[in-house]
C-alpha cells in the first residue's frame, strides 16, 4: 500500500530544503494554487513557500486553458523572490526538476516538450505555469505553478483523453504523491540555488528537450507556423526553420510534432 495522505505534515516534516517547503499551506479543495499564492506573495510570504492542493476546482493552464486536477494529482505552487535576471530559467529549473524526480520516484523516463510540457509516451503528464510580477527591473514575486497527473485517468475526461497520461498508467502501479512532492520540493530548491550559473541550467533543459530537430507545428495566437525546430536561445525562445528556409523566433506557443 503506497502511503499517499497528502498533508502539511506528510509534506513539510524532516524536508530536507533551507527554505523551499519549509512552509507549507495545504487546502484539500481550493480554485486554483495560483491565486492564493499571488495573494500570499502580496502579503510578503517567505520565500519557498508552498501552495498545494489536494483537488482545485478551477485550475488554470498556459494561455488561459483549463488545467484538470482532481483528488488524487499533485497541484502546487512555489512563491520566489529571484533576481530579474533569473526569471527566463524559472520554467527551465521547474521542467527539470519534475522530470528528475519522476525519474527518481518511478524509472519513467519523461520528456519535456517546448517550452515546458513534460511527456511520457508523447502524452503529456504535466503542465508548468510561471506567473511573476515585476517593476522596472524589481521582481517583486514569481509564482512556478505545477501539475502533475498522478492518478487521473484521461479516459474519463473527452478534452484530454488523447493528449493526456499520468504516474499511475505509465508505471502500473500507484505511485505516491507524497514522494512525488517531496522530491520537487527539494530538487527545485537545488537547482534553483545553482541560478547563478544560468548556463548550465539552460543546457541541460536544452538537452532534453525532444522537440528539438523535430518538424512541428507552433500555434502561436492565431497562427500556426509549420518548419523544423532548430535550437532555443538562453531566454527560452524557440528557433524555427521554415519552409522557405527563414528563420523565426518564437516566445510562446504550442508545439505539435509532425513526427512522433
Ligand atoms: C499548462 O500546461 O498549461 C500549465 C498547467 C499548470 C497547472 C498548475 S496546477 C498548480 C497550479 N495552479 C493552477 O491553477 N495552475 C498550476
């Protein structure tokens, strides 16, 4: 039996971080983990505290989607206080982190698709949303919100089911949530103490991402741009090659892989 009673206690006790988790305010069934830790960001809450959810009833996505969390899956968010130069690599660090601990936690071997989809099996098993306030060159809060699906079987939900995969499926065992958490919390931490060195976390995110040398499609806004991802750059932004052998840089979008 996989102990998997999400709690402040099963989270926060003996976690072995200097900040990130180190307080913990838990809701078993909340909107959205953004909100709160926007509100608490507001207030000056410490650095590396963790908003979790056991179930959100309204969580969000990139570019204004829905994000499914039922019981049963990990929905969390981390306030920070980083240098502005260091908020390109914030979504770099969190796709990196979930992908070492799930690693460390199932032997699943996750991929991260551009700019921070995290696959298994070409389906995606988390999302990554990175919210920050900055003025002028002062980043008064960022907010790395992330989801990942632990239990939620795709099937029962016709948006998804196709796109979509979790811990549970791809192992065949009941993977715990805790466990999940607790490596997060102490991998972002880890890495995040290694931001001065921006560089090596841009190159490992680089190194994994599976979109790279790939022909795909980019849904950006209202348009879809077809071509072969060629490289990213230390902001994040993506490279592509079109057809007509221009070159274009993209921000943020959705990629599909023409070839899988
Ligand atoms: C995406 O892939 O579009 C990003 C999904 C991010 C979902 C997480 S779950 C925890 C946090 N709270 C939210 O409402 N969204 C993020």
């Amino acid at each position: 039996m996989v102990a998997d009673n999400l709690s402040l206690a099963s989270i926060a006790d003996n976690l072995s971080t200097r900040f990130i988790g180190q307080r913990v305010i838990y809701y078993p069934r909340l909107a959205s983990t953004m909100d709160v830790a926007r509100r608490e960001a507001q207030q000056g809450a410490a650095e590396g505290t963790v908003i979790i959810a056991g179930e959100q009833t309204e969580g969000r996505g990139r570019v204004k989607r829905t994000w499914l969390s039922p019981e049963g899956n990990i929905a969390l968010s981390i306030i920070l206080y980083p240098d502005v130069s260091y908020l390109p690599y914030l979504v770099m660090l969190a796709s990196l982190a979930v992908v070492h601990s799930v690693e460390a936690v199932t032997g699943l071997k996750p991929q991260v698709k551009w700019p921070n989809d995290i696959l298994i099996s070409g389906k995606k098993v988390c999302g990554i949303l990175t919210e920050s306030e900055v003025k002028g060159n002062r980043v008064d809060y960022a907010i790395i919100g992330i989801g990942i699906n632990i239990s939620l079987r795709a099937a029962d939900f016709a948006e998804i089911f196709t796109m979509a995969t979790s811990l549970n499926e791809e192992s065949g065992r009941k993977v715990s949530r805790v466990d999940v958490v607790r490596h997060l919390l102490v991998e972002i931490e880890r890495l995040y103490l290694t931001l001065p060195d921006g560089e090596s976390i841009y190159e490992a995110w680089r190194d994994r991402l599976v979109t790279l040398g790939k022909r795909i499609y980019v849904e950006s806004g209202s348009n879809v741009i077809e071509g072969m991802a060629e490289s990213v750059d230390r902001s994040g932004a993506l490279m592509l090659r079109r057809v007509d052998g221009s070159s274009t840089r993209i921000v943020a979008g959705d990629v599909t892989l023409r070839d899988k």
